[in-house]
C-alpha cells in the first residue's frame, strides 16, 4: 500500500561511511554564521538524498521499489513496511524509523480484462479536485496542490521506463489482463486535513515513519484510500428499459441524461471549467454538483458492470491491508497484486 515517502530525518549519529560512496559533496557556505557545511546529495537505492552537515537527512524515493529490488507491482503491508524500514536503517546506519515523513503515496495494482481507459472513463469529478486526463483515458488525475487521485495504466507505465515485468508475474491473470494502478498521493503531509485528523485520533504530535507500522494509524491511512475511490462519482451506464418514462419530469431527467451521453461527461466538465472565472464559486459548485447528480441518475441508468467489478476489488484490497494479521505469509503472496 506504501509506494513513494519523502522522509526527513535530524539525528546527531552519523551514517555508515558507505553510505556517502555514490553522493557528491557540495560545500556551502552559512551566510549567518560563516560556518562552511558540507551538503551530500546523489542516490541511494532508488532514493534521492539530500545529506547536511548539521545533521539532516532528507530522502525521496519508492519503498515499495528499494524492498523488492525495482519494482513496484508488488505491494507494501503493515509488515512488510516495518522490515523495510528496519532492513534501510541498518544499511544506512541511522535510526529511520524516527524520521518524519513529509510526502506519502498509497497505492495498489489490479488486474483488469478491460483495457484501463475502459475503466477511468466512468470517473466524474471531486469538487476542489480538479480533473485531467491524459492519453485518451490512460492516465486520469483528480487533485490539487496537497493530494492528487490518480488512475493509470500500469504495463504502459512500466514498458515506457523499461522496467523489466517480473518472472513471478508469468501466468498471473489471464493472456489479455491489462494492470490498472489506483493511488492517493498525499503531497504535503502538514497542510493534509486526512492526516492531521488521524494524527490527532492517535495523539501523535508529528508523522513520524514508525506509524506505517503501527495498526490503528495503518488502517487509518487505508480507510482514507478506500474513501477517496468511494468518494468519487462514477458515471452510469444507461438502461433499456423506458418504463419509468411516466410524466414531463421523467422524460426531462431522461434526455437530460442522453444529452450527456452525446456530449461526454468530461465534454460538459471542460465547459463548466472554462467559466470558472466568469461566475462565483456558488455556481461553479452546483453546477459540478448537477452534472454529477445526472451522471448517476438511477432513474435512467445503472453502475457499469465493469465499475462494480473494480470497486469490489479495491474493497477487498483495503480490507486483506487492514486485517493482514489474519494471512499466513503463503496468503500474504497471493495478494499482492488483485487478481481477475
């Protein structure tokens, strides 16, 4: 479930010598002070590091790829997270687990029959997240500054950095199984409302690396995961059958829901963004709001078989993530990535 952190670290203990073998050091000068500090920075693993001489380490990178060797199909438990930790900060030879982490990524891959887009076009909008979509559907994005949901295609992601697909991954899914990847990026921790809510729930004082492994926060961080995905309007598909058309209302609602059918959804959302500017935040809120409440119309149309299927998925994942106690290690591996 972990992927991408961003951790910043102060400690008076000093990193093992081999730490430094493949940073390069950068003198600075403290224009307070005089003082000449010695700044690090390069890679380590797939991390990017930023090492001062007053004693802070700030790291970047995927945990999910340093744990299991460069890739991240496979995902991060409660577990695995408190291994990978322990694992870095005996390679680095600093206490990591009580850096602070600034920056989180959540996410999971599924095996899909369909081909991605088949599955991110039925994605409305979020108020204050806004939409993009990129690659006739491939990639979708919903977010701001501080979180962004993000949808895309996973082998394509992969072929395109030419990461190699794994042996372990042979013979999983069926011969036409696309990847769809689904992840909630929490860029700026601080000004993250979600976090500072479980962060008071659990009467932590700062978001320190050693709560990914504790269960209570863990569950915490994938309830906000499952809740974003559930959070966002899908678009319904229509249904045949007309007997509802009754009175003046219904057949509104009904070619209201066909206009948008002809149109697109996203069509009708770019049209409502391109007026953001010329009407206040009321209308530009109820608007989003109406183009929503038509998408979902149960009056004229049902959730798409292939959206059921997906959320039923996701549903599965956050609930084997918050119970991993319950799996056997043999179970573990089953899982992680969803199958079809």
């Amino acid at each position: 479930m972990i992927d991408t952190i961003h951790i910043t670290l102060y400690s008076k203990i000093k990193p093992k010598q081999e730490f430094f073998k493949n940073l390069k050091n950068d003198l600075k000068t403290d224009a307070s002070t005089g003082e000449v500090i010695a700044n690090w920075k390069g890679t380590w693993n797939n991390f990017k590091i930023y090492y001062y001489d007053n004693n802070r380490l700030q790291m970047q990178g995927s945990l999910a790829k340093y744990y299991f060797g460069g890739q991240n199909l496979y995902t991060l438990d409660r577990t695995l997270i408190k291994k990978a930790i322990t694992k870095m900060s005996r390679e680095i030879g600093l206490p990591i687990h009580e850096g602070v982490v600034t920056r989180l990524d959540l996410g999971d891959n599924f095996f899909v029959p369909n081909p991605v887009n088949e599955y991110t076009t039925f994605f409305g909008s979020l108020a204050y997240f806004p939409k993009s979509v990129i690659k006739n559907g491939e990639t979708i994005y919903l977010g701001n500054n501080t979180r962004k949901i993000i949808f895309y295609d996973k082998i394509k992601e992969m072929n395109s950095k030419k990461v190699e697909y794994p042996k372990t991954f042979k013979g999983r899914g069926t011969s036409n199984s696309q990847i769809l990847r689904y992840e909630v990026r929490i860029l700026k921790v601080k000004k993250c409302s979600d976090i500072k809510e479980i962060l008071k729930k659990n009467d932590s004082p700062a978001f320190l690396v050693e709560l990914l492994y504790e269960k209570e926060f863990y569950n915490s961080l994938v309830d906000i995961w499952l809740d974003y995905f559930e959070r966002i309007p899908k678009i319904n598909t229509i249904v045949a059958n007309t007997t509802k058309l009754n009175s003046v209302n219904s057949l509104r609602e009904y070619l209201a829901y066909l206009g948008l059918l002809g149109l697109s959804y996203d069509f009708v959302l770019n049209a409502i963004e391109a007026r953001r500017d010329g009407i206040t935040n009321k209308q530009y809120f109820d608007m989003k709001k109406e183009l929503n409440r038509i998408a979902q119309n149960s009056f004229v149309s049902e959730i798409d078989p292939r959206i059921k299927t997906l959320t039923d998925k996701i549903r599965l994942s956050a609930s084997r993530q918050k119970n991993i106690d319950r799996w056997t290690k043999e179970l573990e591996m089953t899982y992680f990535i969803s199958e079809v």
